[in-house]
C-alpha cells in the first residue's frame, strides 16, 4: 500500500478522501508498520522556504 518514500526505506500513502500524507516503514524482522509522520497534503515537507 502506498508509493516508495522521499527517504530511503519509507512509503507514503495518500488517505482517500482527505488531504493527508502518512509515511511509514515496514519492519519486516518484527513484522510491523512503524508510522514515522502524518503531514497535510498542503504542508511544505521539504522545509527550505525563506521568509
């Protein structure tokens, strides 16, 4: 579920419907979802802006 990530090792799934991004990564050895950040489709993720 979801598309590969902007960061190594991590996926990101667009909640239908609503305008969030969840990235995750998959713990394969303790067969796991670990949810690292839930983000506003909106919201500037790369963080670079001047003001």
């Amino acid at each position: 579920m979801g598309h590969v990530g902007r960061d190594p090792d991590t996926f990101e799934w667009v909640v239908p419907r609503l305008p969030y991004v969840v990235v995750y990564e998959v713990d394969r050895v303790q067969e796991r979802v670990v949810v690292t950040g839930v983000f506003h489709g909106a919201q500037d993720r790369e963080g670079g802006r001047d003001p």
